[in-house]
C-alpha cells in the first residue's frame, strides 16, 4: 500500500494541495465525505496535523479532499488517518494516487492563462482602437500608424499564444483530412491578422488586430467553461470509486485476520466485515443472517435483509453485527465499478451534444468565408487590385464577426440561470437549459426525487404514547431507519427518549432488551413471535412481556405538491414515467396517489439507464429526475436532467440542474425557463442575423469604415443583451 | 501629443502587471478553492 502511495521526485504535489514539501516526502489525499463546512476545514486540519508523523494537512472543501504530507520515514498509512478523522465525526476514504492526479488541474489552468492574456490584449487593443475611432479624419497619419503599430506589437504574440488550441486542433484536424470548426476559426483568425500587419506597414487606414484577438477572447471562455463542466464530472467519478475503502479484513483458512489492500482481494477469499463498514467488493454471505443498506445502489430506503448465500454489493454497508462473506467479484468486475463505467459511457454521449450555438455557427462559417470569397472576386472581375478586394473581404468577415452570435446564448443563459437562482434553482451544465427546453418525456425516481426519500413513522399520534417512549428507548440505539423513524416521531410529538441499556440487536430480526424485568422486543413479527403474515407494507411491532403487541407502520410520504405537479406537467403536454428500485406494491401506490399511469418497479440502475436508451432510441428527448447513487447512470444517460439537493454528490453531479426544498414545483418553473430562454435565443439570432442582411451587402460594395463596423457590432451586442435581461422579468405563462 | 509617448506605455506596462498578478495567482492555486477560502478567513484561531 505504501509503495503505492509513494511520489516519485518527478511527480507533482496533487492540485488541490499545492504544499511545498520535500522530494522524498509521502503525499496522500483522502476523501472526507461530510466535509462541508468552514468549521470543519480546521477540524480536519488539525486532527491530522496532530498525528506526530505528518508534516502538514491542507483540506480542499470546494473538492472535499484533504492532502496530507508524510514524514518520508514515517510508519503511517491511510487507516490510521482514517481512524484519526473518525474520531472526530468525519467519514473519510483513502483516493488511489491516480484518482488525485492533478493533470485535469493543470489543463485547465493552462486555457485560462491563454484566456487571462487575450482578454489582456483584446482590452488595450480596444482602447487603441477606440481613440482611432473616435479621431477619425482628425487624427495625424503619423499618429494612427503608431497606434497601428502598437496594436501589431500586443496583437500578434496574443494571438500567436492564445490562438494555440484552435491552431493546433484545426492542424490535426486537416492532417487527418477532415475539416471541424476550429479551420474556419484559424483562416479567420490569422487571414485577419496577416492582412492587418500588411495594412499597418502600407499605413493604410483599416486593421483588424481587435477583431481577431476579440474573437479567440470570446472563443476561450466557452473553452474554459466547457473543460471545467468535464473536469467536475471527472473527479465525481473518482469520488465514486473512493467510495470503496482500500483496506479489507480477510480471514485465512486458518482462522487468523488479517488487513489487506482492498485491490488484492481475490474471489474465493473470506471477509469479515464489521457493523457499519461497507463491503469492500461483490461478496456472498457465507454465515447467518444481515440487514444491508443498498440504497447506493437500488435507491431504497429500506434495508435488505439477506440470508447465508445472498450475494452482497460492493459499496453497500453491514446495518447488523459483523459478518462473513466470501469474495465472488472483484475490483473492475464489481456492480459499483459497474455503475460508474455505465455513467463514463452515458456521459460520453451526452458530450456529444452539439449546442444551438455551435450548431448555428456550423452553417454561419461556411457562410461567412463564401460570403467573403465572393466578395474578393467580385472586386477583382469589376477591375480593382487584390488590396481593395481583400479589405472588404475582410471587412465582411469582421461584419460578420459572430459577436453578437456569441453573445445570443450565453447572455440569454446568464439571465434565465440568474432568475431560477431567485427560487432556489442551480444549473450546473452551460448547456443543461438547452437540453431541457428540448425535452417531452420526463422519467421521475420514486425515493427522495417524488417522496421525501426517509421513512417515517405512519400516523404517530394514533400510537399509545407508552408504547412509543419504550418502543424509542430500544431504537435509540439502533442505526436503522426504522429505529430512527421511531426516535424522530418521539420528538416531534415531544416525548423525552431514554435509550434503554442492554439492548442486542439480533440481525434481520429486531431489537430486545429486559426492562424492569420484562423481556421487551422491538422488531420483525416473525421475531415479536406474533403469527401475521407481512401485509407488504414496512411495520416494526413491540412486544412487552405478555402485553397486546403494538404495530408501528412506516411510509415514505410524497412531496406534497406531488399530485398537483404532476397534473400540471401532464397538461403541459409531457409524458411522464415512474422508475423505481422500490418494491412493485410500493412503487404502484405512489404511482396511484401522484396520477403517474406508467410505472416500472424492482429496477437496477442499468435498467432504469437502458429504459432511457429505449425512449431516446424512439426519438423522445427524456428528463430524468433523481436523486440516489443508483440513479447515476440514467442522469447521465438522460437527454437532460435534474436532481434535487438532498441527492447524493456523485447524482448532483451527473445532473444539469440542481433543486431545492421539499417540493417538486420547481421542475415546472425549470422547464417554463427553460423553453423561454430557448425562444429569447432563438429571437437573438434573429436580431444578430438582421444587422448582418442590412451591414453585409454595404461591406461587400466597400463603403463601411471600421468606425461603422465597430458601432453596427456594439448596437447589435446590446439589443441581444437587453432581450436576454427581459427574459429574467418578464412573466412566464403555465407557470401559476 | 508627446504626453502619449509615455502615457501608452504606462498604461499598457500597468495592465502587464494585473496580467502577470493573475497569472501569479492562478499559477499558485489560489482558484482551486475558492469555497474554503471564504471560510478560512473567518477562522481566527491561531494555528502551530
């Protein structure tokens, strides 16, 4: 495990740390998963600098992982740390070096630098410009050279440095004989920078140095945040495998124990795992019985119960006392390694998604160039020498420069995503608003995206209150949603609990203590010895000595705008599906209580993600909305999709959209948005292309300055700006 | 008109400096988070 924990020299500190520390110096970066937080940054910080073997600790809350240097001779490994954060409240998983690698990091650094010096030069290349501008006629010839010349020199090496990614792609892209959007980008781009260095040594009147720097400007920050969309998907993948702990208790034939390394367990191999961790890979239970906690993977609140011979999955966690199992799939082979190659893939595709802008820029190039083309041979057949034709070829690029077309989308976006921020709305994806306004088939997940996603106890009030005081001193010391339930309703209604002492918790069964004597048991029927056959609804019964048994029923209630949005996205028009991992009986009732009429229940993930591939595979464009890890992949695979805020991180990150509350409203205000800022977009390329139909034709006759391009390009920049800022205002009709 | 001989200069040279101060900073990790950073400000208990 050391070894593979060690850094080499050559190896760079991870990212998040940036801790100058020694070449031989150990560096290990832990998960913490409810590091959230300003308080716990100093609390993890100095839990671990309080180990006398590590030199510094330095938590990343954005990213919710700790760095921690080791002293290079140190005998420490990650479980040590581990424990050390446990005891101060903190769950934590060893990352495997790879996973904290900061090469994503440091790409991302590399296009904000080149954007950082484009916007640098694009500013002052404006300011020169402008004084050029605004002299115009005035200005001494000397003068507007000199800016000319100032311009060249911060022109050409931005562009030079900036243009690279685009340079570079379009070179391979032409090597491999094909044609993307960067070739046009880079024809326009240096034509009008080797054409503005001629016009500036001929001291002719007109340069471009702005327009191309301006462009690449542009160009970058819808570079920067695309990486940075992809580099969050990434690390919430890892996340996901950090999920598995590194270290495994594995009982030898002999019978001693030993801790190894969760990678070298191999199947056939005896595990023993203690209450409360989780099963390190696929197992089955070779002993007894035990209760799981799957919700990771089916969604399900209530716990499994599962008898010797069950398969156990990777990633679940022992509710019972410590079991043994026998390993049966490991490391790649697992369900959970499983369900993040499946969310890869269905990402993957998703990237694929080519943006309204991008694909309204795929017909403008070829446009633009033929427009500029023509315009070049025009001047040429009517008589004029090539320098007269390719100014106003390139006074035609320039006209056309797609600033305002640029702007079209992410100024509406900026708007709508500024206006559902007011209600409680996050959009992640730059391009989740898009996707969404295209949607007509929404997929919602039962647990925690249609309910509130806990168990709660039924009808409290109608449970004799003694029951309930000694019903929550046994649950008080179980883990159990259930018991939890319990001991939650107890104090809602105000009852004091007293955990019992003495009490075992008999796995799969139930809870028993003696109290005053009497033998009081709080569990399954079967273990409460009351002969009634499981009615298919979660109930927990109480028995005390000889006393009536009490039954305590659970449900998981639904939101309560549930019904009324869901008729309200039906009348919309949308066709909407009920997806669960839950139980059929379940799954039909809530079905029933929300007016869902399709419904699928007993679900895996991979289902739920294949149901999705069917609809889109039949032309449906499909939202799907959830909450659990098991829900992961179909976020992914979704045409687009939303979760609410109480979902797990790896789930709010495959989602576009982010919700809060306890109410599912919100997805109706999403979508009314969502389908405006689509039409205000749409309404923006109009107006872009409007001022194009009316400057185009005067560029290519010749008679438009940089002056009158220059202000055709700002006014149609603003009318784009002011329509976008209207979308966050005006009143949106459906959504009452 | 000779004032803009130095006056360029110093403004293009003042803008050089906010360039390479954010290249500074974001080269020494000071983005990476940006969450953590609000809260450590607030953190006034001296450490070892």
């Amino acid at each position: 495990m050391a070894d593979a924990l060690r850094v080499s020299p050559a190896t760079p500190v991870p990212a998040p740390a940036r801790i100058s520390s020694p070449a031989s110096a150990r560096v290990m970066t832990l998960m913490v998963e409810n590091m959230n937080c300003g308080n716990c940054i100093r609390k993890v910080e100095t839990a671990l600098s309080a180990v006398p073997q590590v030199e510094s600790a330095r938590a990343n809350l954005s990213a919710r992982r700790v760095s921690v240097v080791i002293h290079p001779q140190a005998k420490v490994n990650s479980e040590d740390l581990i424990e050390r954060l446990q005891a101060v409240g903190f769950t934590s998983r060893e990352l495997p070096p790879e996973g904290a690698s900061s090469e994503p990091a440091d790409r991302d650094s590399d296009l904000v630098n080149r954007l950082a010096v484009a916007g640098f030069a694009s500013a002052n290349i404006m300011l020169l410009s402008v004084a050029v501008w605004a002299g115009h006629g005035e200005m001494p010839g000397s003068l507007q050279t000199l800016m000319h010349w100032l311009s060249a020199a911060i022109a050409v090496p931005a562009v030079a440095y900036s243009g690279v990614p685009f340079f570079s792609s379009a070179y391979g892209a032409l090597k491999n004989r094909r044609v993307n959007m960067d070739v046009p980008i880079t024809l326009g781009v240096t034509l009008a920078t080797a054409m503005s260095i001629y016009q500036t040594i001929v001291q002719s009147e007109q340069v471009y140095f702005d327009a191309a720097i301006t462009l690449l400007f542009f160009l970058l920050i819808g570079r920067v945040l695309d990486q940075r969309m992809r580099r969050e998907a990434t690390s919430a993948a890892e996340n996901l495998l950090g999920l598995v702990s590194p270290a495994t208790t594995i009982i030898h034939p002999d019978g001693v124990s030993e801790r190894i390394a969760t990678r070298e367990v191999r199947p056939g191999m005896a595990l023993l795992i203690a209450a409360g961790e989780r099963v390190p890979v696929d197992a089955r239970l070779s002993r007894g019985l035990a209760e799981m906690d799957e919700s990771l993977i089916t969604g399900e609140t209530h716990p499994r119960k599962v008898k010797t011979g069950d398969g156990l999955y990777a990633g679940t966690i022992n509710l019972s006392g410590p079991i043994e199992a026998v390993a049966t799939a490991c490391e790649d082979n697992t369900l959970l390694a499983e369900i993040t190659r499946l969310m890869h893939t269905a990402e993957q595709a998703r990237g694929k998604y080519v943006r309204l802008a991008d694909r309204a820029a795929r017909l403008y190039a070829p446009a633009v160039h033929i427009l500029g083309l023509l315009t070049f041979l025009g001047w040429l057949y009517a008589g004029y020498t090539w320098e007269p034709a390719l100014t106003a070829a390139i006074a035609v690029l320039i006209i056309t420069c797609p600033c305002a077309l640029a702007l079209a989308v992410p100024a509406v976006q900026v708007a709508a995503i500024g206006r559902l921020f007011k209600h409680g709305i996050i959009v992640k994806a730059p391009d989740g608003l898009e996707r969404l306004s295209e949607v007509d088939t929404i997929i919602l997940d039962k647990t925690g995206t249609l309910t509130l996603g806990e168990p709660q106890l039924e009808d409290p009030d109608a449970v004799d209150p003694a029951a309930l005081v000694k019903a929550a001193g046994l649950a008080a010391n179980s883990r159990h949603p259930y018991s939890r339930a319990i001991v939650r309703a107890s104090k809602e209604r105000g009852v004091t609990v007293l955990p019992v002492s003495g009490v075992d918790e008999i796995a799969g069964s139930g809870l028993r203590a003696i109290i005053g004597g009497v033998e009081v048991k709080l569990g399954s029927a079967a273990f409460c010895g009351i002969d009634r056959a499981d009615e298919g609804r979660p109930a927990l019964w109480l028995r005390s000595g000889t006393d009536a048994p009490v039954s305590f029923r659970f449900d998981d209630p639904l939101r309560t705008d549930a019904r009324e949005t869901i008729a309200k996205l039906t009348r919309l028009g949308y066709q909407i599906e009920l997806l669960s991992g839950d139980r059929s009986a379940i799954v039909e009732a809530a079905a029933k209580q929300s007016g869902i009429a399709t419904w699928q229940a007993e679900l895996k993930p991979d289902a739920k993600a294949a149901r999705i591939e069917a609809l889109k595979a039949s032309g449906r464009h499909v939202l799907m909305v959830g909450d659990g890890l098991n829900d992961a992949p179909a976020l992914a695979a979704g045409h687009a999709s939303i979760a609410p805020s109480t979902a797990t991180d790896i789930s709010q990150t495959a989602s576009d959209v982010i919700f809060q509350g306890a109410k599912l409203g919100p997805l109706v205000e999403i979508l009314a948005v969502s389908k405006a800022s689509h039409a205000a977009a749409i309404q923006n390329f109009v107006i872009a292309i409007g001022y194009n139909i009316i400057f185009v034709p005067l560029a290519m006759i010749g008679v438009v300055t940089p002056l009158i391009a220059a202000v055709a390009m700002s006014v149609s920049s603003i009318t784009v700006t002011a329509n976008a800022v209207w979308l966050g205002h005006k009143n949106l009709k459906d959504m009452s | 008109m000779t004032a803009l001989a130095w006056l360029i200069p110093v403004a293009l040279g003042l803008g050089g400096v906010g360039l390479a101060a954010f290249l500074w900073t974001l080269r020494s990790g000071q983005y990476e988070d940006l969450e953590g950073a609000a809260w450590r400000a607030l953190d006034d208990e001296p450490r070892k």
